[in-house]
C-alpha cells in the first residue's frame, strides 16, 4: 500500500495560539477543546531544531513510520493506539517551526508486508524510520532498511540481536527481566507460576512453575490456582501480548482471584485495560510489570523527568484539542485516539530528528552517521529517559524499573473516547 502521509508544516495560527497558552499555563475561557487542565508553567509543548530552517528549506524531514493494524497476538496489533504518539511528537516539531512529515505504512504483520512497507520508505527517501510494532515478522524487513542505509528506530520490539544501522529504544529483555525481580521482592514474591505465549519471553525471571496459555483457559488458571493454594508457588507472572493477558487475567480473577499477578509489559499497552474490560474482568487488581518510569503518573513528583513528561502531556492535549489534526491514517480526528498516544513512539521521532539536526542533512545515510554514538535527552525533547546510540541498545537498562497499575487518572492525558477504562503505571519504590 502507498504511504499514508501526515504532514506537519508550519504551524497555523490556531496550533500557535495554543502553543503560547501551553506555555503560560493558562485556564482561562480559551482553554484547548479536549478539556483536560492546562499544562504547568515551565512545561513548553513545542520542540524546536536550532537548525530546522535550513534543514527544511528546501524539503520537509521524513520519518517513515510502520504500523500493524491486523496480525496474530504479539506481531504488533496492540500497539496501533500507542504508535499515536509519533504524531504528538510531528505536532510538537511543527510548533517549533519544523518542516515534518510522517508517511506511515501499514506491514500487515507478516515477514512479506513488513519488507514491502521498508521497500515503499526507501524508496520514499524517508531520512529514518520508527517500527511502531514487534514480532519477528520484522527481522527481514530490518536488514532490508539497514542494507539500504537507512535508520531504523524500535520502541516497542525487544527480540535482541539487530542489524548494524537498527537501535531499541525501548527496554531490552535482559533490564526487563531485573525490574521484575525487583518489584517482585518489594512484594515478596520470588515463586512465580509463568504463563507464557506469543513468543513472550521472560527467561531472566526463574519460575516455580511453568507453561504455555494452551488453548483450554479454563484448565490453565486452574492448574495455576492449585500450584497457589498448595504452596508450591506464591503468585502468576503472564508473559504474552496484551489482548492474550487480559484473557488470562480475567480468567484469573473468576477461578484464583487471590494468585498476586506479574506482567509482561506488554500490558502497559492500552488494549490490555480493553481487553479486560471486554472480558468484564476488573482493572482493580493489583498489577506488577516492567518498563520506564515516563508515564501519567510521572508528572505528579517534581523532578526534570516530570518537567519532560508534563511537557509532551501539554503537547498531547493541544494535539487532542486541534480540529485538523487526525490520526496517523486519517481514518478519525486526533482527539479520537489522543488517549492511546505512547511516549516510546514520541521519542523515537525526536531522536531521528535530533540526528538530522546533528548531520544538517536529511539523507539517510548522513543521518545514520550522525545517530551512532549520538545522546538524545530531554533537552531534545524526550519524554522518556536520555537514549545513548553508543550501541544498538540505546535505553541505559537502568532506566528500566518495576511499574505499578492504578485505576486512578492522574489528569494529564485527553479522555478516552467512548470511557474506555484505562490503567496508570507509577514506578515501584525500591525500598518498599
């Protein structure tokens, strides 16, 4: 399929308006439409490239993006609402006075559409691209993207070994397996019974007992209800995809409600919280998993963290509050998906357009060069922790900590369209 462009020029007087309320902290009668607070004094929503004028002069920066609207659980479906978060990080540019645009292709989930998607972006002449998605149907579609020299950016997939050119950006297997361990002891827990599938692996974490979802749930959560009330393990750790989670989840809570219940984090994604509530299972259990602490939550503790996430929350409402702004297939006004916007895939944006601004190039091949060995932080924009491309894994694993869910809305994010429940991740204090 051709590319679904996104374009984000110069920003109109409407988008510069609000950009000037999102940095004075106004509440007044002109407050944005999505009606969420204003954002804190300090907390600017643009993000501007000192040298964006005269990277744009002549043509805008392209930052390819690959999405997966279908696939089978754990090839990327569950990621679409948070791969909305690239367009929040297009508007921010644009407020700064960037020339961006996003063209966003569908891989279907499969090894084939992934390769066809990169072809189409080479081809495009996209300085970098962000895989929004995960699986193993990329690993050929990477080496593709890298062999042609061009960038590939990847929040979301944590399967390990990556082509020269290719960089996580999200937690690796390795950091993921240690902040559950630690949020595990904190709660003194340290026997799990691990349920796994969709090839989600959490190898580092040990296990009491172990086995596959399979296809009888019922017997499933049973077996694991038994080993609980025997002794024989102290809690249940799923690893699989969001939607597969929450089936096992709700199953749980019907036949071992009691089992303390760790997660991959593969449930921070929104379609876990839909999944159970499509289940009409609770989102008030007690949740453990894995990942950055750059969240909702973030923005209630002062610190330079805060600042960051309250700053790309800022952007998210104005972006929410935008009447011409849709989403990433123009398929439905932003405000529609706003709720869903991740800040993994908003970073990753930042960093391509940190490199570009760092080669003062928008060839691909300058801006490969420009990325490896390149610190992008905060200053740049991130909402997340600073990303070191010193290796092809560019999160430091201590930036990686044990989160845990809430049901209550810090207030920072646009209301889900049609009440779709939520859930806040806050990270684990250490100590207890």
């Amino acid at each position: 399929m051709r590319p679904r462009v996104v374009g984000v020029a110069a920003a109109s007087g409407l988008s510069l308006a609000l950009a000037l309320g999102a940095c004075s902290g106004s509440t007044g009668d002109d407050a944005d439409p999505a009606g969420a607070a204003a954002p804190a004094p300090g907390a600017p929503a643009s993000v501007a490239l000192s040298g964006a004028a005269g990277l744009t002069e002549d043509e805008p920066l392209r930052v390819g993006l690959l999405v997966t609207l279908r696939s089978d659980p754990g090839q990327g479906q569950d990621l679409v609402g948070a791969a909305e978060g690239a367009a929040v990080a297009a508007y921010r540019l644009r407020l700064g006075g960037a020339d961006v645009e996003l063209e966003v292709v569908d891989d279907q989930g499969t090894s084939q559409g992934a390769e066809a998607a990169v072809e189409e972006l080479v081809d495009a002449g996209v300085s970098g691209i962000v895989a929004a998605t995960r699986g193993d149907h990329l690993d050929d579609a990477l080496v593709r993207a890298t062999e042609a020299g061009t960038p590939v950016l990847l929040p979301y997939d944590r399967s390990g070994d990556l082509p020269v050119g290719a960089f996580a950006t999200g937690p690796d297997a390795a950091s993921i397996d240690r902040a559950l361990l630690a949020g595990m002891r904190v709660d003194g827990l340290s026997r799990p019974y691990v349920l796994s599938a969709d090839d989600v692996r959490v190898d580092g974490v040990g296990s009491a007992d172990a086995g596959p979802v399979g296809g009888d749930l019922d017997a499933t959560v049973e077996r694991v209800g038994a080993a609980f009330d025997e002794g024989r393990v102290d809690s249940v750790l799923v690893a699989a995809a969001a939607s597969t989670q929450a089936r096992v989840v709700a199953a749980l809570q019907g036949a071992a409600p009691d089992v303390p219940v760790v997660l991959s984090p593969e449930a921070l994604s929104p379609a876990f919280a839909a999944g159970l509530d499509e289940a009409s299972a609770t989102t008030a259990g007690a949740f453990l998993s894995a990942g950055t602490d750059a969240g909702d939550a973030t923005t209630l503790a002062p610190s330079e963290r805060a600042e960051s996430v309250s700053a790309y929350f800022a952007a998210l409402r104005l972006a929410a509050g935008d009447p011409d702004l849709t989403d990433l297939f123009a398929a439905a006004p932003f405000r529609d998906v706003a709720a869903a916007a991740d800040t993994a895939s908003h970073d990753a944006v930042l960093a391509l357009a940190a490199a570009a601004e760092a080669a003062g190039s928008l060839e691909p091949g300058d801006v490969l060069s420009a990325l490896s060995g390149l610190q992008v932080d905060g200053r740049h924009g991130l909402a997340g922790p600073g990303l070191d491309f010193g290796s092809d894994q560019a999160l430091p694993g201590d930036s990686v900590v044990a989160l845990r869910a809430t049901g209550q809305d810090p207030g920072v994010r646009p209301a889900a369209s049609g009440g779709e429940p939520r859930l806040y991740w806050f990270a684990v204090d250490p100590t207890g």
